[in-house]
C-alpha cells in the first residue's frame, strides 16, 4: 500500500519525461516502419502489404489507445519529416547515373506528363463531386497527386483544407504504390521508364519509394515525375478551379 | 560521409533561399536537386560516400512519409462522413491517371522508336 503511490507517482513521471522528449515518438515511427518492412517482407513483398500503411495505422492506434496528440507525436517525427527535404536533393543522384536516357525520353515523357496531370485532377474532382463530396473537400481533394508540401500549398490558394490534402496525398500515394505492378502488368507496360513515370505522376514521393524497391531506372523516372507533376499541378489546379 | 551530407544541406539551404528571393512557387529541394545535378555534372562522377547515402536513403524512402501520414488523424470525421466519395474519387483518379501515364509514354516511345527491348521487366 505504502509501495504503490510512488510506484504510480513514478511511472507518471516517467510517461511525463517520455511526452516532453522527442526520443519515444521518434522511436515509435522507426519501431512501426520497421515492422511494416518487416510485414511486407513477410508477406512475400506483396504490393497489397504497404510498409507506410502498416505503420501509420499502428502509430494511429497507439496515439489514440494512450491519448496522445498529433502535435505532441510530431515533436518526435519531426526529425524523419524533416530528412524529406535533403532525400529530394538526393533524387539528383540516380538522375545524374541515367541523364542520358532521361534525355533521349524527353518527348514520352513530357506528353505523358501533361495527359496525367489533367487526369489526375479531372478524374478526382468529377467522382467526387458526382458522388456529393462538399465544396471544401473537393478543394482539398484537387490536387492530392502532387507532393505533399506543394499540394497543401494549393489546397490553401483555392479554398480546400491544407492537412486533409495531406491525408489525401497520403492515401493516394498508397494507393498507387499497391496497384502500379498488377495494373501495369495488365495493361502490358513492359518498359520501366514508363512504369516509373506513371506511378510517379499518379502517386508522387510514395509511388516513387515503391519504383526505387523495384527498379533503379523506374525509380530515377518517378522521382522525376514527381517533380514535374508537382510543379504543372501548382499551375493547372487553380485554373481547372477557375471553371468548376 | 559528412561531406556528402553538407554538400546535401547545402542544396537545399541554397535552394530554399533562391525560391523564397525569387518568389516562385517551387518547392526549395527541387531546385537543390538541379544544383546538385548540376554539382555532379561538373565532377563528371557521383562520389562514393554520396552513392552510399543514396544507396541507404532512397530504398528507404518510404519511411520519410510516415510522420504527415499520421496526420490523417485529425480528419477520421470528415473521412468518415464522405468516405464513399473520397475513396471513389481517389481509388478512380489514381488508378486512370497511372493508366493514361504509362500508356500515352509507352506508345509516344513506341512511334519514335526510342524503345529498348532489352530493358523488360
């Protein structure tokens, strides 16, 4: 009885000390990739068993089982957050290792480019609406194939919700990461340039995570897609808007 | 190691000041990517303690999208309102937009004969 209050008084302090200190949260996002990775491996390197997915619904569950806040969670994650800035930097290396095919592309890609991004964005906001989605959501839904710093920046131009395009840009990087090889597969998409720059334009850094665990080259056309789609995305989102 | 790492910071610090002074809505890593690209083409080789933090960082890349993913905890409402059209719309809109991609880049390569048949999966 006498044992027992300071006992409690401890492990209070001690999830106190764990709450204020970056360390737990940041353990618990590496903790819960890891197992995705590990799941994934698990399950033969099936698509359908997405690394980010398993982790995100792990870390959500955690976070609301002990009452934890986003914000007080984001101290944490913020350092593998943040290493999204210099990993961007780094696509330079596998585009400087394959410029010349890159180069001699050009063409493909540019009008694939140009066919995908209108997609994206069209196909989305006429589903959406035909299925009676609200103004906002339709707003913050636009432009959820860009990457995700670059979406959110649009969702606040037009009128949508920043942090629901990111959930969004989220799922659809997902989604795209899952389906890319039975649909490409089907559809008889045999060259790995096109593959990568498909799942590039359609699912942004997501798609591009899923290219590089395939392909190098897939890889290098889906950072670059990424990249170019983010930036017609940021021109033709507020546009197509214009018009809705 | 270290020097890789600085001359990645160094990049995007140049590229985010440069976008921010110029005012054009590009995000600051993409164009440290182009100075980097442009780095490695003045070196005419990427340096092996860069290849090694490539190497490490790009198949992992997955990782770096889980802390913003979470972040879909703030939404579970309004997800859980509109769900039908959201998922509709993004499971469509994802799935079309990867088949157009691929399809119009594998068939514009095609008519200009730029296809390497040797490179299949």
């Amino acid at each position: 009885m006498n044992d027992s209050p300071t006992h409690a008084d401890n492990l209070d302090l001690l999830w106190v000390y764990l709450q204020q200190e970056p360390l737990l949260w940041l353990t618990a996002t590496l903790a819960a990739y890891a197992f995705g990775h590990w799941l994934h491996r698990a399950a033969g390197s099936s698509p359908l068993v997405n690394s980010i997915a398993v982790a995100i619904a792990l870390l959500v569950a955690v976070l609301v089982l002990s009452g934890t806040s986003y914000a007080t969670y984001f101290e944490g994650a913020q350092f593998v957050h943040f290493l999204l800035g210099p990993a961007t930097v780094l696509l330079a290396v596998p585009l400087y290792r394959n410029f010349n095919r890159v180069r001699r592309l050009l063409v493909p890609m540019l009008a694939a480019l140009l066919v995908g991004s209108v997609t994206a964005v069209v196909s989305a906001v006429v589903v959406a609406a035909a299925l009676g989605a609200s103004t906002e959501t339709l707003f913050s839904l636009a432009p959820k194939s860009a990457t995700t710093p670059i979406a959110m920046g649009i969702a606040e131009e037009i009128g949508g919700l920043p942090s629901l395009t990111a959930a969004l840009v989220i799922i659809t990087g997902i989604i795209g990461a899952m389906a890319v090889t039975p649909l490409l597969n089907t559809l008889r998409v045999t060259d790995w340039a096109a593959r990568g720059f498909a799942v590039g334009v359609a699912s942004h850094g997501i798609g591009a995570a899923r290219a590089f665990q395939v392909n190098q080259l897939a890889g290098t056309f889906a950072g670059i897609a990424m990249a170019l789609n983010a930036l017609l995305t940021a021109v033709l989102v507020p546009l197509l808007v214009g018009w809705l | 190691m270290v020097h890789a790492i600085l001359a990645l910071l160094v990049c995007q610090l140049v590229g985010e000041v440069l976008v921010r002074a110029a005012g054009i809505p590009i995000p600051g890593p993409v164009v440290g990517t182009l100075l980097l690209l442009l780095a490695l083409a003045a070196l005419r080789e990427v340096p092996d303690p860069m290849n090694a933090v490539a190497g490490a960082v790009l198949s992992h890349l997955s990782l770096l999208f889980v802390p913003a993913g979470v972040g879909i905890m703030l939404h579970v409402a309004r997800i859980r309102a509109e769900w039908v059209p959201l998922l509709a719309a993004l499971l469509v809109s994802t799935l079309l937009t990867m088949a157009v991609t691929a399809l119009v880049f594998f068939w514009v390569m095609r008519r200009m004969n730029l296809h390497e048949p040797e490179r299949q999966p």
